[in-house]
C-alpha cells in the first residue's frame, strides 16, 4: 500500500506541475514595446533627434531637427532633401508618425531598443548632409541667389529680408512685407554692398 501511495503522489505531483507550468506559459506574454497614440508630447522627450519632411510644430529648444523642406517653425533646422520619414527619438522611447509631424496626428510610441537604435542611425546619416552651395554672391553687382527666409522685419523705410544659403547671410531689400520666412525663394537682383540685395524677382520654390 505504501508504494502504491508513494507512485500515486508521485503522478499527481507531476500532473500539478505541468498544470503550473502550462499555466504559467500561457500567462507569460512577450513585454509590450509599441502603441498607438495621438496624445504625444515632444517636450518630454530631453535632447530630442527629429527628422521630418515637413515640421509643423515647434520643436524642444534642446532638440536636434533636420528636415527634408522648411517651414517657419524650423528655423534652426538642417535641411536635406533626402529626408523621408517622419519621427522623433529621445532617450529611451521614439515616435514614428503616420505623416507629417503636426498637433493629432497618429504616431506608434515603441521603447525597442534595437528600434531606437535604427531610428538613432537614420537620423545621423540625415543630419551629416550639408545644404549644397547653390549660388555665389559677389561683392557688387547683378546676382541670382536661392536660399531659405530665416526672418523678414521692418528696415529704414520697408522691410529687409534675411535669407541664408551656403555661403552666409545676405540681406533682401523689400518695399513691402512678404510672408515667407522659413521657405526656399529665389532671388534676382544687384548688390548694392554686401550683404544687401535690391532684388528685380523674387521667385517661392516650395
């Protein structure tokens, strides 16, 4: 009777344990790393890594932003028109938007560190590319100049345009107001003496 006990604790001990295992298993579910969200704050995220095609939110002053076509709200930004993707990556969680990066658009959340690293990568080789020289302004003279409306404000009796390109920093004469800071423009016209332009045309390119 005593071995007939002993086996039969033995097999019910075994049945007990693969049922705590079985439901232990069933229990155990791989760590959540990604969600969607629309409420997303890039002000949480310190020293920010942002690559967009286009910005239309202000971006955390501590923030690294570089984007494929500028906008007014990223000023400060570096420019590469190879950009393409729309996320931001902080220290230890990214965002990656459905589209452009603006206030209710859909984005997935993911703290995966081998996401983020991927994500961190992307960035750098976006961010290393330098604007290319696209024109040459001369001490005096006729020009034709392309670069980006860093800020238009009043100036003696107009306003004067303040565009950079590859090159530095000229000034554009304006009689009147134009509301184009932050975007690509063209411009064709005399220097008078450097660095300020009278233009003939100013051409909008985005």
């Amino acid at each position: 009777m005593d071995i007939i006990a002993f086996v039969a604790g033995l097999i019910v001990g075994i049945v007990v344990v693969s049922i705590a295992v079985e439901f232990a298993w069933k229990k155990s579910v791989p760590e959540k790393t990604c969600k969607l969200t629309k409420k997303w704050n890039l002000n949480e995220l310190r020293n920010a890594l942002i690559v967009a095609e286009k910005l239309h939110i202000t971006p955390p002053s501590d923030a690294k932003v570089v984007v494929a076509a500028p906008t007014p709200l990223a000023k400060n930004a570096r420019e590469n028109p190879s950009v393409i993707g729309n996320f931001v990556i902080g220290l230890n969680k990214a965002y990656i938007f459905a589209g452009e990066i603006k206030e209710g658009q859909i984005a997935v959340v993911t703290s995966d560190e081998d996401i983020l690293k991927e994500l961190r990568d992307m960035f750098y080789e976006f961010y290393k590319v330098k604007e290319k020289a696209v024109s040459y302004v001369p001490k005096k003279g006729r020009v034709r100049i392309r670069g980006v409306v860093r800020a238009v404000f009043p100036y003696r009796d107009g306003y004067l345009m303040r565009l950079s390109y590859e090159g530095g920093i000229v000034g554009v004469l304006l009689k009147e107001k134009m509301d184009v800071e932050g975007r690509r423009v063209e411009v064709e016209g005399e220097v008078l003496e450097y660095p300020f332009i009278n233009p003939y045309n100013i051409t909008v390119l985005d």
